[in-house]
C-alpha cells in the first residue's frame, strides 16, 4: 500500500479502539508532603535587563 493510500480496516479498527474507554485506573489524587524554596529576590527591570543582556548576545 502506498503512502497516504486509505485502508478502510485500518480505519475502522482505530475507530474501534478510539471509541473504548478505559476506567480501570485508580481515579484518586496522590498526596504528597513536602516544602519548595526559591529565590525571588530580583525586581522585574532587573530581570528584563538581564534578559535584554542575553539577547544581545
């Protein structure tokens, strides 16, 4: 079959398989516990003027 030719099987069979749901997964959110830091100490013109230096480059 060449490129791009349509195989009317194959089409129905993605048809099939598209159309099945699957709801035996576990539908329940995971929990987990923890902390995040970060750095935010730069003001925005300071970070578009580091930005702009990037870009100049």
């Amino acid at each position: 079959m060449s490129m791009g030719a349509y195989d009317e099987a194959e089409h129905e069979r993605r048809e099939r398989k598209n159309s099945e749901v699957d709801a035996s997964f576990d539908d329940e959110r995971d929990e987990y516990e923890g902390s995040v830091e970060y750095e935010g100490g730069d003001s925005a013109e300071e970070l578009l003027d580091q930005f702009k230096e990037i870009q100049s480059n």
